[in-house]
C-alpha cells in the first residue's frame, strides 16, 4: 500500500521504474501497471521529452547500423532526428568498445562531429582513445590525442593535467591497457608540452602506472633540446624513485643537459675528488650530479632517499655515496653526524678524499674553529690532496670574521699561487675586517695583486667601508687611483663613494677638485 500511494505522486509524470528481479519499467503512472506486491528497487522520474525508452533504442538502432556497416549517407537520413547527448555519445562508444568493433566507434566518433555537428568533449575523446589503443590503432590515437591536446573546449584551452584525470577516470569502463599513457607522454613530448608532464607523470605512478623507459626518455631528449632543460633533472629523479632503470640513451642524454648547462667538467671534478682517482663513468657522473644538487637546494632527506635506491641498484659507488651522505650531514648542520658517517667511511677502508676533508674545512671556518680548519687543511696537504676552491674562500671568510688576518692573508695568497682567484664575497669580507683593523695599506697591496691577476671586483668593493678607510687616513691619491679603476671596469660609483671624496678634499682644502667630483657625481647619478 506504502508503494502505490508513493507512485501516485508521479501521476501523469514519465518514470523509470527498476525492479528487484533486474526488469526495468518506462512510463506513465498510471499507466505503468505496478501493483504493492511488486519488488521496486529504484523510481527514477524522467523529465519530459526525455523518454528512456525512446533514448535506448536510438542507441540499439545506431549501433546497429554501424554494425551493419551503414556509410554516413544513410546514417545522417536514418538519425537525422535525433538529438545527440554527451552521455549518449559515450554510452554508444561504450558499446563499441571491444577492438573487433573500434573502427566502427572511430566512424561514429568522426561522424557525429561532422555529420552531426555534436563537439566532442574530452570525455568522448578519451574514451575512444582508450577503444583505438586497446585495439592497437596507435596511429588513429595519436592523432586524436594530438587533437584534444591543442584545441579549445567550451571551459578554455585543455591542459595535460586534465586530459590525464579523464584517462584515469574512464580506464576502468573500457577496459583500457596501460600503454595508451605512454602514448599521451610521448605525445605531449612531440608537441613540446612539457610543462605539468612531470606532475602527470608522479599522478599515473601514484595510480599504479609506470612509464616505459623509452616515454621517459622521449620526454628527456625534448626538454634537453628546449630552452628548459633544468627539466630534465625532475624527471630523471622521478625514474629513480619510481624504480625504473635508466639506459644508455638516458645516460647520453643526460650527459648532453650537462654539458648545456656547462656543468660536466665541475661534476668530472666532484667524482674525482670523492673516488680519490679519475673516473669518467657516464652514468656515475649523472647519479652523483642528482644527489648533490638536491643537497645543494636543501633536499638533503630526498637526496638520500634517491641515494638508496641508486645504492639498491648498484648505479653509484660506495667512495662516493658515503661522501655524498657526510656532504648532506654537513648541510644539515649535523657536523657530528657527519664525521660519525666519516669515521665509519675510513673503518671500512675508505681512504680520505678530499672533497669530504674540503667540507670539513669549510664548516670548522663557518663555525669558527679556525685552528681545526687549519689542522684539517695541513693535514690534506700531508695526504697530497688538493682542497676545493670554495674552502679557501671559506677559510679566508672565517679568519676575517674571527679576527685572524694574517691567516686570511696568507690563504689568500696561497689560492693566487695555486692559480685560483678568491671570491668577491670573500674579499669584501677580508677588506673590510682589514680596513676596520688599520690595515688598509696590507688591503691595497693584496688589491693590486688581485687586479695584476686578473680578479674582477664589483662596485662593493671599491664603495664600502675599504673607501671610508682610504678618506678617514686622508691617503686620497689611492682613493682617486681606484675611482678611476672602477671607472675603467664600467662600474658606477655610488654617490656615497664620491661624497665620501668630496668631504676629503674639501678637508685638505681642495674645493677645486671637490667641485669637479660634485659634477661628475651630479653627471653620473
């Protein structure tokens, strides 16, 4: 009784009724015949000029039309009425999904849009991307992928991303196979749409899908070719954690995004200083570049995470993993955890190396154990290992700050004869504590000799406190020297340094040459 008063407020309306025992029912109430002994499962209320049963047999008739191999003459005159939907569209592509029958959906895919005039969406086309590849029709799908890769839908223009969410979502209902996303990889790859494909690659993998080496490495050579072949790192990084083996292409190219970036000599270095002898092995040289540069971006737990799995492949020597590991210690500030993890390096055999001697130099400077850094460093030299050019700087940097100029002089001639030339930032500091300290005369030697070799400073240099020594001890014959360096390198003076040259002459009572400055400062600023 609860049942027909329930149908009674669909009087006079169209109805899909579902019963238990799998009949469905469509039409009207009354005119459905459905008594309260009957097992309903669902009602559905269908609105008006919706008829299901109308809807299906447009999708029995078509389907079978194109089963009989009807030309698009005589389906356009037998449909012409009909009034295509999305869910239609994918319901009839659905029924053609098996690959005996994919020609027959790619002529009704094509045939609706043309004949119809019905715009596919990126549902439609995904699925019949799915039907072509799961029937091997790899050409027909290709095209099409490239199609709805670079058309515009009614939302805007379709983005990797959203054409990889449609894949995943209808992969299930035709039974798709995984290569149709390598497929869209590779597609995206000849079209040069490499940006978010990192992101859609991470996406597939956290779905259970893992690329081919041959996608992956389609993708690579792309990028290294494009003005982004920093690219090309994220994606190396991603087959490793996801396990997939490189091969010699992988390897080649990556060597080529090295030499692009003018950083294959710097890493040949880096391997060399953590093996302790000249190794040249391409694929060793990639894997050490990815771990240190993650450590260098302060990725020091991912690095180690990929360090392992290169370790669990034996894609990485054990010389430099563990260098690789001390290197991230240090960076993390753990300095004990470091030479816990060097100690445990040398009981295993390892010799000393010295890109980890040069990192404990470095970080004894940066937290001002001097004499340690300076014991390690002689220590180096004991072993005939040479230190980084960055170790000096560092030196250099941690004696100024720590008071000990002379060693920093010292370090910095020692990194002169060994023809290295210290970095700006370590010069500035040096000059600074020098001049702080009176020293200017020791500060306007070690300049000369830095610019008889060739050293470029920047306009810090000259403008900073090294100037306001230089017209405090009144030495402005040095000051007007190096003001004409500046302006020979094509350095600006800053205001501050020419004022700074006016007060001074003006002290020594030469308002002339005070003028002049005033002028020329007034002209260049």
């Amino acid at each position: 009784m609860k049942l027909v008063r329930f149908l009674r407020k669909f009087n006079n309306e169209i109805v899909s009724i579902e019963l238990k025992n799998g009949t469905v029912v469509h039409g009207t109430i009354p005119g459905v015949n459905v008594s309260m002994n009957t097992h309903v499962k669902t009602v559905k209320l269908i609105p008006k000029g919706k008829n299901p049963s109308n809807i299906s047999d447009s999708i029995v008739s078509i389907v079978d039309s194109l089963q009989k191999g009807h030309n698009w003459k005589i389906l356009s005159k037998k449909f012409c009425s009909v009034k295509f939907t999305k869910p239609m569209v994918e319901k009839i592509l659905l029924q053609l999904k098996e690959p005996i029958n994919s020609r027959k959906a790619l002529n009704f895919f094509h045939w609706s849009a043309k004949e119809m005039h019905f715009q596919h969406g990126l549902s439609s086309y995904c699925i019949i991307i799915h039907i072509l590849v799961k029937a091997g029709l790899i050409r027909d799908a290709k095209g099409l992928f490239e199609s709805v890769l670079t058309r515009d839908f009614c939302d805007g223009k379709v983005q990797t991303f959203s054409v990889v969410d449609s894949l995943l979502e209808n992969y299930g209902v035709v039974d798709s196979v995984p290569f149709v996303f390598d497929l869209f990889i590779q597609t995206c790859s000849k079209l040069r749409m490499v940006d978010g494909v990192l992101d859609a690659c991470k996406l597939l993998f956290d779905h259970g899908f893992t690329l081919s080496v041959i996608s992956f490495n389609t993708l690579l050579h792309v990028m290294q070719k494009s003005d982004k072949a920093h690219l090309v790192w994220g994606v190396y990084e991603h087959m490793i954690d996801a396990k997939i083996c490189p091969n010699e292409v992988t390897t080649r190219i990556m060597v080529n995004a090295l030499c692009k970036e003018g950083k294959l000599e710097k890493f040949l270095g880096i391997v060399d200083r953590m093996h302790g002898k000249r190794c040249s092995v391409p694929q060793l040289i990639v894997n050490t570049c990815l771990v240190y540069e993650m450590i260098v971006e302060n990725r020091s737990e991912d690095g180690l995470v990929i360090l392992k799995k290169l370790l669990q492949k034996n894609m990485i020597l054990d010389t430099i993993s563990y260098s690789l590991v001390v290197f991230a210690k240090v960076k993390m500030g753990n300095l004990d955890a470091a030479r816990q993890m060097y100690e445990e390096m040398l009981k295993r055999g390892f010799e000393e190396n010295a890109f980890v001697c040069s990192l404990f130099v470095g970080a004894y400077s940066e937290e001002s154990r001097i004499d340690e850094a300076i014991g390690l460093l002689e220590e180096m030299e004991r072993l005939g290992l040479k230190p980084l050019d960055e170790t000096f700087n560092q030196l250099v940097k941690g004696c100024s700050l720590n008071g000990c100029l002379e060693d920093s002089l010292v370090f910095c001639k020692q990194m002169i004869m060994m023809g290295l030339l210290p970095s700006l930032s370590a010069i500035n500091e040096m000059f600074e504590k020098l001049c702080e300290n009176g020293k200017t005369k020791h500060a306007d030697e070690m300049l000369t000799i830095l610019l008889d070799k060739g050293f470029a400073p920047d306009e810090n240099i000259f403008s900073s406190y090294f100037w306001l020594c230089f017209s405090k001890c009144g030495r402005l014959k040095e000051a007007e020297k190096y003001l004409e360096i500046m302006k020979a390198r094509s350095l600006v003076p800053s205001p501050n340094v020419y004022e700074r040259l006016i007060l001074g002459h003006l002290q020594k009572g030469s308002k002339t040459r005070a003028h002049q400055l005033h002028s020329e400062m007034v002209g260049t600023n």
